[in-house]
C-alpha cells in the first residue's frame, strides 16, 4: 500500500510527512511513502486545491488541514499493509 503525502514544500506539509511515519511506525504499519509536490499532480491527479492533504492508495483521506496525532493513529489504524 501506498500513502501519498500531498502539497508543496511548506511547514504544514512537513509537519504531516513527519506525523504520517511515525504514526506509522507506532502502528507497526509497513508502507511506501511518497510526497507529492508537484502542482500538476496535485491539482490533476488528486483534483486538490486544499493542501496538506494524505492518501493511501490514491485515495484522498484528508485536505487542508494539519490533522491531530489522535486522528491521524485512529485513520491509518484502519489500514493494513
């Protein structure tokens, strides 16, 4: 599986890259991480405008906001690698 952190280089989206792996990591999830920035993509590919935003899976979980670590742990909880 595949999670896709989605936005330009800015603090909020380091900030969810950075929450995303250690979720991860706590959850003992195993997934390929990757971080889209490029506008194309984001705009074309994921028909965002609101950024932060995470997928898995090409699908779209959360937009334009930081989440907080609870609800983050609660998303990716639902998920297996």
């Amino acid at each position: 599986m595949k999670v896709q952190v989605i936005g330009r280089i800015c603090p909020d989206v380091d900030k969810v890259l950075e929450m995303t792996k250690t979720t991860l990591a706590d959850l003992g999830l195993k997934f390929d991480i990757e971080r889209v920035t490029e506008t194309e993509d984001i705009i074309h590919k994921f028909g965002m405008v609101h950024i932060p935003a995470l997928a898995v899976d090409g699908k779209v979980i959360f937009a334009g906001h930081v989440p907080t670590v609870e609800k983050l742990r609660k998303t990716l909880s639902h998920f297996k690698a």
